[in-house]
C-alpha cells in the first residue's frame, strides 16, 4: 500500500552543533563545477544517500555517524533521519541553475572530501526550510486539526510525489498524461477556429505540426520511462530532431521561484551541446499537460490583444476544453451503457450540472473544477490561506455558487421535482444521489483533502434542505482528480457497479471512527495514526487491489517505437 512519506530531515545544528551555518552559497562555491553538474538530476535516481553512506572518506564517515546518533539519543527519534528530500534536491538544483555563472564557472579543484562535505551541510541547510513548512505541532486525536496539518503538509510538494512507493505515481502520471496530452491534440485540431493555438503549440516546442509533435512528446516520455526504471538520469540524443526538441525544454536562465515554476517551465539541463539532465521526472512530464496551458495563454491574448494577466483564457480552457471535452469524453467512456441516462436538453442552463448520469434511481452529480492555485498560496503552508482559496474554488465564490455549492443545488431540484434535465426524476422519491466534484490538478488528491471538503457539503446540505435532507439517499461528497478517474478507466467501464462500490467503501473508510481501548501506549499510538490515515486518505489512495492493465501504456508507445 501507498503511504504518505513522513521522515525526519536532518538540519545542520543537528549534526554541526559547534559550528556556525553560514549561507549555502559559500558552501556551494568551494564545490567542484563537475560536482555540482553531477547533482542536478542525481536525486531522480535511486536509492539516495544518506548520512551514513553520504562520504566516500571513511574518517569523515565516522564522525558523521557518531554525530547523528547522538542527536538520535539526544531527541529520542524513533526512525533513522533523511538527509536528501526530493524538495531539497529541487531546490539544491534550482539554486545552483540560478547562480550558474557564480558557481559553474568557478572552482575547478579535485578535493573530493570538501566537495562532498559542503554538499552535505548544503542539503541540510535546505532540510531546514522544508521542515519549518511541515512543523505543526501535535494534532493529537482531533481528526479535524489532523487534516488541516495533513493538507498543510502535503500541499505544497503534492506535484513531486507524495507516497513511499513512487514509481506507482511515475506510471500513473505518465500514462494519464499521454492520454491527456492526445486529449488536448485532439481539441485543437477539432476546430477550424484554434488554428492560431495549434500553431503556437508547436512553434513553442519547434516542431513543424501536430503529428511531429505528438511524436517527440512521444519518444521523450518513452525515453523517461525507460530512463527511470535504468536509474539514470543523463541523456545523448542520437537525431538532430531530437536534439533540437530537448533544446526547447532546456533554459539558459533559471531563477528561483516559490514552487519550482522555472523548474516544471525547463525540467531538462543542458550540461554540453549533445548532453541533457532531467532534473525531475515529475516536472518533465507535467510539461506536456500543466504547462503547456500556459503557452496556449501567450497564444490565445495575443490573438486577442489581451493584456498578460487578463483571465478569459482560463474560462474558455476549462470549460471547452477541460469540461466540455476532456470530462465528457472520459465520463463518456466510462458510463457508456445505453440504458444509462444522460442530462436531458432544457430550456433553461440554470444550475445545470457538469455532468449527470442516472442508472435506474441510482443518481451521479459532476461538478468540474480546473483550478490554478498561486505559487504564494501553494507554498505558504498557511492553512487559513489555503481552507480560504478552497472555499473561494470549490464553494461559493462572492455571490455565485461553485462546485460544491452547484451541487448542492442541484440535489435541491431534484428532491423538491424541479430538476429541468431528467424528467423522470420529477416523478420519483427516495432516489439515490452520489455528488462527485472532479478536478484536473492532482494537487488537490491529497490526504485530509476529501474529508474536510466533505464536511463542507454536509454543513451546507443540511443547512439548505433542512428536515428533506436523509444521509441514506443523499450521499456523501466524493472528490477525485481526472488522473484517478483515467487511471482507473479500465476497471470502471468494465461493469456498471464498479464506479459505484469504489465510492461506497471510500465513505465508509472516511466515516469509520476505531474506538483505541490498548494498554500499550505506543501500540495505541499506531493504532490511533492508522485510523487517521484511513478516514482521510484520498479516493485515489483506496483501491490498492487494482492492476492497471500495462499493456496500455506500452501501446501508447508503438506507434513511435521500433518492434
């Protein structure tokens, strides 16, 4: 099973006690410019190092061991600390991009040991700024301050991987993606009118048209795949195509930035003419789906003579295309019986859902939700910050009604024989209704998440139906990504109560309160933090029996790929 990763970072007082830190820019400086090449895109590799096989000078080796257990004794930790974090590799890498002409150009020396050490009290350095966004104190058994600190936690870093086990969210990512990716190919040919977008698409990546460019996107996240599971992480292009998309996705100029943005805009290194770095896998495949909205952004104002920061992109994005388009044709697919029943054309659109299916009294309400969430809100760890950008996104935006709210609404119409695209409803009670709120980002499928969004629907049901509200026809809020729901595509279109059963024991995991009656204090402990983790984990961390069919993702690779 898939579990949040919860480590103790090693800081450098913690191990440098009799020693004052100074910036990670002077230590950074004494390192070799080949050293500090090496680092950018090691960490994509595994198994890291930690501080006990960190150093190739076993004198040095010793002493850190020494050092770090006796911090150990000293604080009673548990578990053995981490030294590399994904985080702070990012940010190691980003800071040496960012000060490339201080740090690349500079010491040539071959003192292994010092540059070994300073890489060291620069990764611990870096620990410390990751811990002060994860330090919260003791949520103790409110399960309520559990997922505020569980959502603060994972909210910031939810894009580099959250689970021990990362390779099941690598395969998961990279195949929606190239479903996604072919999904937004499709758009943009679809219409005589976006042209101009398809275009700026593949001028952006220097490509001649949109099968050229399908093709290198292709290749690349086949070469990533392969790349991954060899443990490496350099790459020499053998064709002038190739070579010439890779440049595309390498930058000259990197500056640091609140969440990585210059990182996931060019997640690939050039160290020389014929040779690239990934420097995260995660962020190299994101280019293809989370970041190329924002090259079509550039395209769609200067089409329509728009200012930079103008918004009616976004609203035409996600609703031609990550509504109309995108959601309806992976619904489509999934709830394709004909004796379902899909909305129905009325005269009105007033609170019409996004989606809406009915499987004889069984009822499935979407609301579709595609939003962007500012690097300073992301990276703030501030969970007042954040419960104030979720309810603004997923429930009442000024004097509008979103996400939640809609559905609320709608659920409204339905129990009180007013709902305008399902007649047959109208003449029912005692319908069954599953509210689902669907987003693109999977920022947002994290722990805690669903719990308190579904806290939320359930103070706002009960406050608008009053006495008409019934827990057993009016189910619980279900909140999953467009990933899960790709990812799980197969399964769901395979029998039309898989959907069904999935949602079912997800609530009830959700709702299950484990009563800790264990002498054992520490015993209880775990217990209690087991109990935790069930009844707010996401949706897409439930079904764990689930075989993604593999041969999927290799036909998405056969058409690029020789036999």
């Amino acid at each position: 099973m898939s579990t949040i990763k919860t480590v103790q970072r090693l800081e450098f007082e913690n191990v440098f006690s009799d020693e004052k830190q100074n910036d990670i820019i002077e230590y950074l400086k004494f390192v070799s410019a080949s050293t500090l090449l090496e680092i950018i895109g090691f960490t994509n590799t595994i198994p890291t190092p930690n501080f006990h096989n960190f150093f190739s000078n076993e004198d040095i080796q010793w002493d850190i061991i020494e050092r770090v257990k006796k911090y150990g004794r000293e604080n009673k930790l548990p578990n053995p600390p981490e030294v590399v974090s994904r985080e702070a590799s990012l940010r190691l890498a980003e800071i040496i991009l960012a000060n490339r002409n201080t740090l690349l150009n500079g010491n040539n020396n071959n003192d292994r040991d010092a540059d070994e050490i300073n890489i060291f009290k620069a990764f611990l350095i870096l620990n410390k700024e990751v811990n002060i966004k994860q330090n919260f104190g003791s949520a103790k058994e409110n399960i309520d301050k559990m997922a505020d600190m569980a959502i603060t936690m994972s909210f910031s870093s939810a894009d580099i991987g959250l689970y021990s086990n990362t390779d099941w969210e690598f395969g998961k990512l990279l195949y929606t993606t190239i479903v996604k990716f072919e999904y937004l190919l499709e758009f943009l040919v679809s219409q005589k009118e976006y042209l101009y977008l398809e275009k700026a698409l593949c001028k952006n990546f220097n490509e001649e048209n949109i099968p050229d460019l399908k093709k290198q996107v292709k290749l690349l996240l086949a070469t990533v795949f392969k790349m991954k599971y060899d443990n490496s992480y350099k790459l020499v292009p053998e064709k002038p195509e190739h070579l010439r998309f890779l440049n595309t996705l390498a930058s000259a100029e990197i500056e640091e930035s609140l969440d990585f943005t210059n990182l996931k805009n060019y997640p690939i290194y050039k160290i020389d003419e014929k040779t690239f770095s990934f420097i995260d896998y995660f962020f190299v495949i994101d280019k293809f789906f989370k970041s190329v909205r924002f090259i079509l952004k550039d395209a769609y104002n200067k089409y329509h003579n728009l200012p930079p920061k103008d918004g009616a992109f976004f609203n035409f994005y996600n609703t031609k295309f990550s509504e109309e388009f995108l959601m309806k044709c992976i619904l489509d697919d999934i709830f394709h019986w004909k004796y379902m029943v899909k909305r129905q054309v009325a005269k009105t659109k007033d609170n019409e859902p996004d989606y809406y299916v009915r499987h004889s009294n069984t009822i499935y309400l979407f609301e579709n939700k595609d939003v962007l969430v500012a690097a300073k809100i992301k990276s703030s760890s501030d969970i007042d910050e954040i419960k104030e950008l979720l309810k603004k996104k997923f429930l009442h935006d000024g004097n509008r009604a979103v996400g939640i709210g809609q559905l609320v609404k709608s659920i409204q119409q339905i129990l009180d024989n007013e709902f305008p695209y399902d007649d047959y409803v109208n003449t029912k009670k005692n319908l069954t209704i599953y509210p689902v709120l669907l987003v693109s980002d999977r920022v947002f499928e994290i722990l805690g998440m669903n719990y308190t969004l579904n806290k939320w629907f359930l103070e706002l049901v009960k406050e608008k139906l009053g006495n008409k509200y019934n827990p057993n026809f009016i189910k619980n809020l279900t909140f999953i990504d467009i990933d899960t729901l790709i990812f799980w595509q197969p399964h769901l279109r395979a029998k039309d109560s898989h959907f069904k059963e999935i949602i079912k024991d997800h609530h009830k995991k959700m709702n299950k309160v484990v009563k800790i009656n264990n002498p054992n204090l520490q015993e209880g402990m775990e217990q209690a933090n087991k109990s935790f983790y069930s009844r707010l984990s996401p949706i897409g961390n439930r079904f764990q029996e689930y075989k993604f069919p593999t041969a999927l993702l290799l036909d998405k690779f056969r058409d690029v790929l020789p036999e």
